[in-house]
C-alpha cells in the first residue's frame, strides 16, 4: 500500500495542501481552520 501525503489528503478532501498541514500540526485554531 501507498504511503498517504500530505498533497493525497488535501487532493481528497478538496483544500489546498498547507491547510491540511496546519491541522495536522494542531494550528487550526490559531488559523480558524
């Protein structure tokens, strides 16, 4: 199986690859993700 990145997610989920790493790093609330 295929390791997921960063770039997968954000493809997936329909958003742009820097808002799925801020969430990832717990820095969605500061950002109001």
């Amino acid at each position: 199986m295929k390791k997921l990145s960063i770039k997968d997610i954000a493809k997936q989920a329909g958003v742009v690859p820097s808002t799925v790493s801020c969430v990832l790093n717990g820095k969605a609330k500061e950002r109001r993700i």
